[in-house]
C-alpha cells in the first residue's frame, strides 16, 4: 500500500472528515454534536459508549457509521446467556482436513456494534478487554490482531436496570468517550417524520471513505503539533481532578493520553496543525467524565462527575496565546 494511498494531504482532512459526518447525519437528525464524536473516536482509535433511553438512535449512529466507510461491520447482542466465545470466535476442529480452524467471531470487524452491553455477564464484558485495549485477542494461546481501523461502539439503557451488571471501572477506562445521544428538538424530530416516515435512511447511505483513507486521517491526526503550553494544561487538569474535593478519583494517565490524542483529531478536523485550548476543553467532559469518581458526600449533595469536573475547568487557568506556541 503507498503513502498516498494510507495518508491523506493536510487540506485534504477536514474535507473527508466532514463527509463522513454529514453521511451519518443523513441518519441522525439533529444531533451533528454526537455525530462529530463519533467520527472524531474513530479517528483517535478510540471506543464509545452510549448511554440512553430506547430509541433515541444509538443502534442507528453506529450503523449509519459503518455504512459511511467501506469496512466491515459486526454486530454482538449482548444477553445474559451470551459467551465469551460468542464474541470472539471459537477454535473447532476440522475433520476432513484434521486440523483446528479458528472461527472469528464478530468482533472481527472495523466497526463492531455492542447492543446492551451491560446485559451481558461481566466474563463475557470482560471478553471486550483485550481488544480494546490492544487490538487484539488471544484464543487458545493464539493471537490475532484485529484492525486498524477498530473502533467498539457500544450501547446501554440507563433506565432498565433489572437483569444487568453495571460495566467496572476498568472496562469503563476502555472507551475513550461516553456520550448520550438525547432526545431531538421539534424542527429535528419533524424533519425525521418528513424524511424517514415512509423509508429507512440506513439502506440508501453510501461509503464516503475507505478503509485505507481512514487509517491515512489516524496517521495524520497524530501529527498534529501539542505545544508544551498545551500540555501543561492538560498535566494542570490532570492533577486539578486528583486533588478535587469533590473527586475520590482523578484522572489516571491514560485519561490525560486519551484526552490529548482527541483533541489532536478535532484540531485536525478544523484545519488547524496545531491543538489549542478550545480542542481539550470541548472534549473534557465526554472524554473524562465517565472516568471520575465523585465522593458520597458530593453525591449527596447532587454533585456528579460531569458538575465536578467543569469547576476543575473552570478553575484551571487557559494558556495564554503566546504560550500555546
């Protein structure tokens, strides 16, 4: 494969970015700011989680996403009886040929749908770990690498609790961003009636992008420049969170890793070589809010991560414009 098949020109980016995202918003309606994220996780290698009430579009945003691209798409219903093995395929042997196969299973995909992941037992959960954390997934002593591009979109009802197991902290830390897609406004939902009513959107969406000229704005995105003024902020933030009082658990350096790799991607989307302020501080709350802990006396006051968190922003100084350079 050539360079100029896997890394797209600078001026080149925010175009194949922004069609990317108004393919999916043929789908979603209304909601471009959840459309971005998604794209932007994409292309910062990362994982989302969606957390909403049913039919708000969550399943429809990760369809509509991998119909965008022209990669593959696997799709994991997540249930109590499901196994691990359901997820990640299984080794069987081959009688005629007499030997063991490996049958992949459907996380062997570019875009890979977990609808309700919480419904799923926390070994099966688990079973997601090591490929969102590394790519990859052993079965049976073997390795197999999965992507790039590999991106886990995975969904889950906040209101239904019954029969679920709630995510640990430590498959939390996995996604990258954790979003809620929310109800549309009425011009929005209208709009839906008046387009969707009598069609499904997902059938009509085309690719837009391939596969290789994803992985050519994952090379690009990581070379957008953070100047040390910008990464002071984000070690300021970091260490803000740690020693909030309303926080029992800041964050990790991983979540501050996580934080700049994204922010590279929506400078990149912007047209800009170079990430300022606005980038970290527009994606502080979906990238980092699902990863703080608030104490039980915060949470008795009403506080949640999100409250805590934009005090941390609010009291952190911005670097100057001299700085950022």
């Amino acid at each position: 494969m050539t360079t100029q098949e896997t890394e797209p020109r600078a001026a080149t980016f925010a175009q194949l970015f922004g069609a990317i995202t108004a393919s999916v918003g043929r789908a979603i309606r209304g909601k471009s700011d959840v459309v971005e994220l998604a794209v932007l996780c994409l292309v910062s290698e990362g994982h989302m989680l969606l957390e909403d009430v049913p039919g708000v579009g969550k399943t429809t945003l990760a369809k509509a996403l991998a119909a965008s691209i022209d990669c593959d798409f696997g799709r994991i219903q997540f249930t109590p009886d499901l196994l691990p093995s359901d997820v990640v395929g299984v080794t069987v042997w081959n009688r005629s040929a007499s030997v063991f196969e490996f049958r992949p299973g459907p996380v062997f995909a570019s875009i890979v749908l977990g609808d309700e992941l919480n419904r799923a037992s926390p070994k099966t959960q688990s079973a997601l770990l090591e490929a969102m954390a590394e790519n990859q997934v052993t079965v049976d002593g073997t390795t197999y690498p999965l992507g790039p591009p590999f991106m886990v979109i995975a969904t889950q009802n906040p209101v239904e609790h019954e029969g679920t197991y709630p995510l640990p902290e430590s498959q939390l830390d996995r996604f990258l961003m954790r979003a809620s897609i929310g109800y549309p406004d009425r011009a929005s939902e209208l709009e839906v009636l008046e387009t969707h009513g009598d069609a499904v959107p997902l059938p009509r969406l085309t690719p837009v992008a391939s596969a290789a000229e994803v992985k050519g704005l994952i090379a690009a995105a990581r070379t957008v420049h953070a100047s040390p003024a910008i990464r002071d902020y984000l070690v300021d933030l970091a260490e803000a969170t740690r020693h909030h009082p309303h926080l029992s658990l800041g964050m990790s350096p991983r979540a501050t890793l996580s934080l700049l790799r994204v922010a590279r991607s929506r400078a990149a989307a912007r047209g800009r070589a170079y990430v300022v302020p606005d980038d970290v501080k527009a994606l502080a709350e979906p990238v980092l809010a699902h990863r703080l802990i608030v104490t039980p006396e915060a949470q008795l006051q009403g506080i949640d991560p999100a409250d805590a968190l934009r005090e941390v922003l609010a009291a952190v100084p911005v670097p100057t414009a001299a700085g950022q350079a």
